[in-house]
C-alpha cells in the first residue's frame, strides 16, 4: 500500500501540470505567463490574395501582429524560425538585403537560419547576418574551422519573474544539400538539440524552448525524447500544432498567412532541494486576414517596392510560344522555359549539353503566346542566384546524373532535369537506376567512355538535389568566376528577340 506521503506525491503528480491542487510542499517559488510568437519560411514582403479573396501575410500585416502581442502581454518572445532570404522576386535583385532590413524593425528575439538562408552562397549569409539587428541562434552553425559563425550564439537563459527560460536555435542540418553554404557546417540537429537543451538545465533553465529549422521527423524524435517543453519549428510550409501533454510542437505555415501565439502559464516549485516545473500551453492561430496592416511598415514596404518596380518593367523578349513554370509541369515533364533555360546555358558555355533541375525555376507561372518577358519575369523564375559551371563528365557518369533526375517519376521532384544538346527517353515503370532507355548528344548515341562538357548549375555541381556524379566530376569552370545563370538568361532572351522555343521530344516516357 501507498504511504500518505507516497499518495500525496502520486496524487500531485497527477493534477499538478493540471493545474489544480499542490500540497503544501510543493507551493510554487515563482510563476509567470509567457507569449511565444512563431513566424517562418516567410518570403514576400507584399500581402497575397489567396483563394477566398482576401488578402494575407506580408511584413505590415506580421507586424501588426507581433506589436498588438507585446502591447497586450508582459513576457513576449518573437521567433523566427529561418527561411527569409530567398525566395522571393525582390531577393533576386538584392539578395535579401531588404528582408533583412524590413525584420529589423519586427526585432525578433530569436532567429535561426534555414536552407534559403544560403542560397547566395556563404559570402551573402554572413553579410546580411552583419546587418541584423536582431539576436541570431544556431548551435549547429560552424565555420569550417569548427568556430561558432560570428555574430551567432548557441543557447541562452532569462529570467522572467523568477522562471528562468532557456532557449537554443538550431539550423537546418541539411542546408548544404539543399542550398550553398559552401563550407560551412552543420552539426546534427536532434543530438545537437539534446546537447544543448541538457546544458540548459544544467545551467538552471526551468522550461527550455528549441527554435528549429528541421524536418518534422527530427522535430518528433526531439518530442518522443522529451529534449525540451516547446519546440518552435520552420521548414514544412504547414500550420501545425501539436501538444502530447509534455512537448509542444508548433510550426506556422509559411509567409505569414497565419502566425502562431503560445500562450504559457509556468509555475515552478521546489521538491527537496529540486525546482519542479509545471506548465500549461494555450495555442492560437492567427489568420493574417483577420488583420490590419500596420501603417509603418507598410510605408516601408511600399518604398522597396517602389524603387525595385522601375527597374523590373524592363522587356527582355516576347514569347510566340507557351512557357510554363508551375511545379506539375517543371518537376515532372520536359517543359518549353526548361529547354529555353537550358540553352541558355549551353550556348553561353559553348557547351555539349546542359541540365538545370526543375526545382531551380520557381515562379509557377504561365506565360501564353505574345506574352512580354521582363526582367522581374526572370528573377522570379530564378530567385537563387546560381551560377552556370562547366563540367568534364564520362558518358557514364551523365547516364547515372539523368538516372537519379528521373528517378521520382511519376512524383513532382526539384530534380527532374531539363536538358540542351541532349535526348533521353526513359522507362517510369522500370525500377530506380534502371530506368534510361537510351540517350543522345548531338543526335548521337552518348559514348559510356567518351568525356562531354556540360552546363550544369553550380547548385548541381556541388551535388545538390543527389546529383552525386556531378559533384565528382573535373570542374572547368570554379564557382567564383561562373557567370550567373539570371544574366546567361536574360542575354540569351535579348539574342532570340522572340521566344520560339517548344518542348521538342528531349526528355520522353516510354
């Protein structure tokens, strides 16, 4: 039988975190309510109309939001959790350098970088990490020497009203696989996370809260191991709240259309000489339509939009053919603006052939016939800023490059390739890397042996999107001095005057 001690322990364990009755030895020593503010993967500093008509997201309308929380709550703790530089049309024109001014004035009091964080490269992360005013988190961040980035911190602890709050950041961990990080480091994010929320605890922290840019599977690896109270992702793109009663697992969305608020009632009580913490998590969506946009910001947002507008109206070339960019037709099927991005790379080159991979043109858009392509058309289409480098390959290697291109079809995949100077025809339904049929350069059979010059991405080239023969392969051109891929484009569009180009049986599914 339980002892009256042992019941009273067993009964106050059970309603304690519910918040009811607490014996006398186990009154609270301090308690406070804290407000978390999640945004993420936010990209456009414009507002989107979106399916219901009405208008969401966007800088002035997160700022209203983040300013209405701090007014109405003493304890309040703004995150973002990463993915801000890129993409975006503006991002294009200025590499970030106006997400990270307009954030300046939201101030987040954490901010963790994701894979887009990285998509100018290493040199452009640490610069518009400079011009951050705002407190920059990532445990897992090295250079490559091993040393923290600069400017970036790995945990830290406050104390609000006797509860001592400890908070980490991490990355995303695969950001070099994803984007071009060049040689920086990321350590694990679920053993790096375990690290650090032990080290807190260590340190005193009473509740730990983990601001991550992860895949959802580490973010449930960190909840069934009960690393930390609150885990405050980004990079799924979903609103998503989950609570299991010990760890709380919130994400929200993308772009600002909702942004997620946390309200926590924390109390923490001694038991011997141990600090006992309970806590209850009230979440709440909120729908930016619901908003009203904040004056000040939206005057700054209009001033950006302004002094990019005149120089993005510029007419490149006018289309006598269909381009279209969306997802289903990029990442599955050759595509017309595919081919047309390829030669454009394979000309300026003075290359065999050419491969981008469909997940490097974003815009999702359809141009029709007689459309005018302008140079904000462009940017959009290709937000990343990557580079166009020339490889030496066998015929081999480039036969196993298409083979994992290919290899998620019938799925929309970032790494289905759209090729110049070549002609593939595949099997869908023959087994992964088993699936080309045959292949040509230069209407020629491709010679296993035989060393072609391709145009590839400097994205690919580092082997990106599993493009691991690409990454192997002698370099002719070094990343530093390719020339980008927007300008190949946009001199290659002013040479044609008119686009005629069509899908023309490159890519084919037998």
């Amino acid at each position: 039988m339980l002892s009256r001690r042992g019941f009273l322990a067993t009964l106050s364990a059970f309603l304690a975190p519910l918040g009811y009755w607490r014996p006398a030895w186990a009154q609270p020593v301090a308690s406070t309510k804290l407000t978390f503010v999640l945004f993420n993967d936010f990209y456009l500093m414009n507002e989107q109309v979106l399916g219901d008509g009405k208008a969401r997201g966007g800088f002035a309308r997160l700022t209203a939001v983040v300013k209405a929380e701090r007014a109405k709550h003493r304890n309040v703790i703004v995150a973002h959790g990463g993915d801000t530089l890129s993409p975006s049309l503006m991002s294009g024109f200025d590499r970030g350098k106006h997400i990270v001014a307009l954030t300046n004035m939201i101030a987040p009091d954490i901010f963790v970088a994701g894979n887009h964080e990285f998509d100018f490269g290493r040199d452009t992360f640490l610069e518009r990490m400079r011009e951050a005013k705002f407190p920059l988190y990532g445990a897992n961040l090295r250079l490559a020497n091993g040393k923290p980035v600069p400017g970036h911190k790995d945990r830290a602890i406050f104390d609000f009203d006797g509860v001592k709050l400890g908070l980490t950041g991490i990355a995303y961990e695969k950001s070099a696989r994803l984007s071009s990080p060049e040689d920086l480091q990321f350590l694990p994010c679920v053993e790096t996370t375990k690290e650090q929320a032990a080290h807190l605890r260590k340190e005193g922290a009473d509740f730990v809260c983990a601001v991550l840019h992860c895949d959802r599977g580490d973010a449930f690896l960190l909840q069934f191991a009960q690393a930390a109270e609150l885990l405050l992702t980004g990079h799924t793109h979903d609103l998503f709240i989950q609570y299991d009663g010990q760890v709380g697992i919130v994400e929200s969305g993308y772009d600002a259309i909702y942004v997620t608020c946390i309200d926590i009632d924390i109390s923490v009580s001694m038991r011997g000489d141990r600090r006992v913490t309970t806590w209850w998590p009230k979440f709440r969506a909120i729908d930016t339509a619901d908003v009203t946009p904040d004056p000040e910001m939206a005057a700054a947002v209009a001033r950006y939009q302004e002094d990019f507008s005149r120089e993005a109206e510029v007419v490149i070339a006018k289309t006598a053919v269909e381009l279209d960019s969306r997802n289903a037709t990029i990442r599955t099927r050759e595509a017309a603006i595919g081919n047309l991005f390829a030669d454009a790379m394979r000309v300026s080159m003075k290359a065999d052939a050419a491969v981008i991979n469909g997940g490097g043109i974003r815009a999702g858009k359809v141009y029709a016939p007689g459309s005018e392509i302008r140079l904000k058309d462009i940017l959009a289409e290709l937000p990343f800023n990557n580079r166009v480098v020339v490889v030496e390959i066998s015929g081999a290697d480039l036969l196993l490059a298409m083979e994992n291109g290919l290899a998620q079809v019938p799925v929309p995949a970032g790494r289905f390739p759209q090729v110049s100077g070549m002609k593939v025809a595949f099997d869908p339904k023959q087994p992964m890397r088993k699936r080309v049929v045959s292949m040509e350069i230069a209407g020629k059979p491709v010679e296993p042996a035989r060393v072609y010059r391709v145009a590839i991405l400097d994205f690919l080239a580092r082997g990106g999107d599993d493009y691991a023969t690409f990454r192997t392969a002698k370099r002719v051109t070094p990343d530093a001095d390719a020339p980008l891929l927007a300008n190949e484009v946009v001199r290659y569009l002013k040479s044609l005057g008119t686009v005629k180009t069509a899908a023309e049986g490159r890519i084919v599914s037998r």
